[in-house]
C-alpha cells in the first residue's frame, strides 16, 4: 500500500504539478464543508455512546458511556485491528460484568460492519459494474445480519467451550439484548454510518477532489467499506488507509493529494483526536483513584 501512494504520487504523475493543482482547488469559499465536518465529530461518537448503552442496557450514565467509548477510541488505537476498544470501554462502566461488556461490544461491532456491508451492496456495482464483487458483497451482508441478529445461537456454540466456563467467560442468554433493542442498535448504525461517510463527501468537496456528490458518495463509502476490513491498528493503518483510497479514487479524479487530504483529515478528526481525549480521560481516572 506504500509503495502504491508512492507510486500514485511520485512516479506515474508529476508530483509539482500536483500540488499546484491541488492549491488551485483549495478555494476559501469552501472553508464551511469543513466546518460542516468539524461539528459531525462529536455527533458521530455521540450516536455510538447511544447505541453502546441501549445494547448494554445500563444504568451507566451518558456521560461515563461517552468516556467509555473515547477510551476505547485510545486503547483501539494501538491494538491492531481496533480489538482492544473493549477494554478502554470497561473501564468506565459501573456494571461488575464485563464479560457481558465484552460480548455485547462484540454484538455492536457486527451491527456497524453488517451496516457498511448492506449499504455498499448498490455502490459497489455503481462503483465497479460488476455482478460478481455486488453478489459477495451481498452475501457478506447477509452473514453478518444473521450473527447480529442471531447472536444467541453462536452463544450456545461459546457458552459450551469447557475452557471459557471454567474461567467464567461465557454469558448466559438473559443477558443478550432483544429483538427490539437490536433493531434500535442498527438503526443507529445506520445513522452513524450516514455521518461518517458525510464527513468524506464534505471534506473531498472542501478539498476539491470532484463537484459530483453522487460520485462523490459512491466512492467514499466504497472506500469506507474497503476500511472496515484493515488488519492493522490505526496508529499504523495510514498506508492502508491511503493507498485503498487511491485505489478507489483512481478512475474518478487525479487528484491524489486532495483524497489524500480528505481521508486523513477523517483519521484525525475521527480517530486521533478522539483517542488523545481518551488517553485525558483514563489519565485522570488512574490518577482519581491513586
């Protein structure tokens, strides 16, 4: 993926003629998309806090679940894949079962990338025109919603591994959340997804990358969806992060450093800023209880 941004960049275009492009577009009358993309920072981890405590259903308060949640962001940050977020999310959480934390956190995840999976069904045929890459990306879909919604029976499949009872990591069914609250989480899920990929659309506006918001939606959440499956931590994921957004891009526009702009201003203001406000809040937590 490195080697394809320098690529992209370096040695199959003019870097100087690039950037000057790049400048050009760059237009103070655009300053509001970013603005615009800005304020969707809070309202994104705030629709996550929202579904985290209705599929938890704790007495928890929004507050210590908001905490919860930007903690995760910091502790996600540095663990590949993002698996650690469960436990940064624990640590404010007042319920004693964090076992049930963790399925639950678990359950969340498969609602955001079942999410990703059926909105990008239609994009990725407007993206690629292929049949077969929609056909995957539809079963796919169709896998993750039976284990969202199903979740109880891979849980009898869990709860019967002798190892996880004997240390007390499995949850019995009473404690997974129902139908109702399912449909709520992704719903929610949704409305998360919306946002995200609003800020890519509004930041490769304000960036110049093209003037097409359908075009511009198509391939950002695209991109979005390559996303979802990156292995490494976010710490380290720019080069994959990067490099797929060329990829997805590269028949749109040709201008890669106003994508590579937009997609690492959504790192910064989605992930980096967010984790460095978790690594306060779980700061002053230690240092609270010391």
């Amino acid at each position: 993926m490195s080697w394809f941004v320098i690529d992209r960049l370096f040695i199959k275009n003019d870097f100087h003629s690039q950037f000057h492009f790049f400048i050009e577009n760059l237009q103070a009358g655009r300053f509001y998309f970013l603005i615009i993309a800005v304020l969707l920072m809070p309202v994104n981890w705030m629709v996550e806090t929202l579904k985290w405590k209705i599929l938890l259903s704790t007495k928890t308060s929004f507050t210590n679940l908001f905490k919860s949640v930007v903690a995760g962001i910091s502790v996600g940050f540095v663990t590949p894949g993002r698996s650690g977020e469960f436990m940064g999310r624990v640590l404010f959480l007042e319920d004693d079962n964090k076992t049930k934390a963790f399925y639950i956190s678990s359950i969340g995840g498969f609602a955001q990338t079942a999410t990703s999976l059926v909105t990008g069904v239609p994009f990725v045929y407007l993206w690629s025109g292929s049949q077969f890459l929609t056909e995957i990306t539809a079963g796919a879909a169709a896998i993750y919603l039976l284990i969202y919604f199903r979740f109880d029976l891979l849980n009898k499949f869990i709860a019967s591994i002798p190892l996880l009872q004997k240390y007390g990591l499995t949850i019995g069914h009473a404690h997974l959340p129902d139908m109702d609250v399912q449909v709520k989480g992704l719903l929610l899920s949704f409305l998360r997804f919306f946002v995200y990929s609003s800020q890519y659309v509004l930041l490769l506006l304000f960036f110049g990358a093209g003037n097409e918001i359908l075009q511009l939606t198509v391939h950002s959440i695209v991109f979005l969806l390559v996303q979802t499956y990156s292995p490494l931590m976010p710490l380290l994921d720019i080069s994959f992060r990067n490099g797929s957004a060329l990829y997805v891009f590269k028949n749109y526009t040709a201008d890669n450093l106003a994508v590579l702009s937009a997609v690492t201003m959504v790192w910064l203001l989605n992930l980096v800023v967010p984790a460095i406000a978790g690594y306060l809040f779980i700061f002053k937590r230690k240092w609270v209880s010391v």
